[in-house]
C-alpha cells in the first residue's frame, strides 16, 4: 500500500469512524443513490442517510451533492473514496485470512477476464477451485472497460488479459499466464481445409475479416501489419460470431484468437486453422495487484489458474481447436 494511502487509514482509524458508515459511503457512492444504496445493503434509507451524515460530520465536510436525480460524490467524497476502499477491502481480506488459519479456505476471489480465456481456462480453474475449497466463493466480473485500472482500484481482485497496448498502473504486474495462437478461419470448402497450417499470406489472396479490441479479441490489424500483410479490404465486426457468418457466406477470411474462435459453434460451414508466421500468437496475462496483501483464498485462486492454464498447454499448437473437435 502507498504511504500517502496508508497516512489516509490510519487517520480514519484515530478519528474513530464506525465501519457501518463507511460502508453506507460505498453503498450510496456505487449505487447512485440513497434508496438504491438502501436496497443494496439491506437497511432503511433513513439509516443510510442517518449513517452518511454521522461521517460527514465527523470529517467536517461534505461528501455528496444530493439531487432529484442523482448523487454524486463532492471533491471532498472523490478525495476519501480510496481511503474508504482500502479500508473496507483490507479488512475483508484480513478476516478471511485469520479464519483460514485452521486450513480451510474461506473468502472469496473476485476475476475478470475477457470471453475467450473465461469460458476455456476461467471456468474449468472455478470448478476445480471450488471442488478443492468448498468454503470458498468466486465472483466473475465481466465487460470492465479497463481491467488493469479495476486491479489496481480494487474493483476486481486479478485479471485475465491479453498483451498489447495497455498502460498498468503503478501498481499493478503482469504475470505470464499462457501463449494463445490467432488463426485462420476459413470456409469449409476452401482449398487450404487440412492443411496443418497456412501462410500468412493467405490474407493477401482474399478480404479479411477482424473482431474489434474494443470487445476483448485481437488488434488484428497490428498482426497483419507486423506480418507484412495487405488484405485486398476489410471487414470490421463486434463478435466472432459475426465473422464466422460472414465467412461462412464467402465474404473473406476470418482472424481471430484460438479461444475465442474454439466458442464458435461451427458446425460444417467455416474451419480454423493456424497461421505459420510469429506473429499470430498473442501472450495472455493475469493481472495482479503487488500492493495489496492477497489472503489464501485469493493466492490460492491464482495458483490454480495457472496451473489450470500449464495442464491446458495452450501454448501448444491447437490446443483449444483440438479440445473443441475432440
């Protein structure tokens, strides 16, 4: 934890602020509002309200502009809520912590990860996880515009990421996780079908297709580019189902991650295949915060993710075409 964080703690602490105000604080500052805050944590509105005000009054300032509409935290309330965060989230991890003591696991771990890495490596590590730790609980956090800003505030314990441009945090690493390959896909009558692997010059021949960044894929066109590869146009969709569609009906080649292609349900229509050039391959990463003191339930979490991704071998090729088709 920074110094200037742990100087903010400890001055919440000697002011002798109750823990239920601070976690009305959160309610209210996640929530919107009071009422929504209210049914949020189980207590009248009027507590909620009762318990902010006990806060505001013992800081001296206000915390949030009260409106019809919304609420929202003052400067004051922007400047507390990391504090208050800390607070809540070091405590969580410190009971969970001190009642493993006796060698049960208890707690629970909170992930992210992009849909690709979560439906072949995230949920098998859950059921594993859960059938080792009964007493544990996983939550998996989905669409966060930017995981590696949710690891360092907080909002998620660790992240499943790809490499690429993203800036992290002071302080949150990266942690190599495991290699994923980006393929081909194909029409299932095209004549490259049953070869082990294509050249990367096979986009040359044909317009390509590429899932957008945006939605956790690939950065397709950075590939190409360091492949040396001018498709004859370009297709830009959300989802790999939309480029599986439209490879399907022969409007190009497809190019997309070995996960993400893997949850396509192809039927007889399109084919994947890999792409014999270094650059079709991408790292994918957990992302983890070294500032935090993580209790066993969340080391233990993290231990089996990447064991769960070594058993797996993605790095190998074809690992998850192979899973699929087998």
């Amino acid at each position: 934890m920074p110094d200037d964080e742990v100087h903010g703690v400890l001055d919440l602490v000697q002011r002798d602020i109750e823990l239920s105000w601070l976690r009305a604080f959160m309610a209210v500052h996640e929530s919107g509002s009071f009422t929504a805050a209210a049914d949020r944590i189980h207590r009248a509105q009027s507590r909620v309200s009762a318990q902010v005000a006990h806060l505001e009054r013992a800081l001296g300032v206000q915390l949030f502009v009260r409106s019809r509409r919304a609420t929202s935290l003052t400067e004051a309330g922007e400047e507390l809520l990391p504090y208050v965060r800390t607070v809540l989230q070091q405590l969580t991890e410190g009971v969970s912590a001190a009642t493993s003591q006796d060698g049960h696991v208890r707690g629970r771990v909170t992930v992210s990860a992009f849909p690709g890495a979560a439906a072949f490596v995230v949920a098998p590590t859950i059921r594993r996880f859960c059938d080792t730790y009964p007493q544990a609980r996983v939550v998996v956090k989905e669409d966060l515009p930017n995981p590696a800003t949710a690891v360092a505030r907080g909002d998620t314990d660790l992240a499943v990421f790809y490499d690429g441009e993203i800036e992290l945090p002071r302080s949150v690493r990266a942690d190599f996780l495991l290699r994923e390959r980006v393929v081909c896909v194909m029409p299932s009558d095209h004549p490259a079908v049953g070869m082990s692997a294509v050249p990367a010059s096979i986009f040359e021949t044909d317009a390509v297709i590429l899932t957008s960044i945006a939605n956790g894929y690939s950065d397709s066109r950075v590939i190409l580019q360091q492949a040396g590869v001018r498709p004859l146009g370009e297709y830009s969709v959300g989802q790999p189902t939309t480029a599986k569609a439209l490879v399907a009906v022969g409007v190009g080649l497809g190019l997309l991650p070995e996960l993400a292609a893997a949850m396509l349900d192809t039927g007889d229509q399109v084919t994947m295949v890999p792409v014999d050039h270094p650059a079709f391959e991408r790292d994918v990463h957990t992302l983890v915060n070294k500032e935090r003191l993580y209790p066993p339930v969340i080391k233990e979490f993290i231990k089996t993710l990447h064991a769960q991704a070594r058993e797996m071998d993605v790095a190998s090729p074809g690992l998850a075409l192979d899973q699929e088709r087998g």
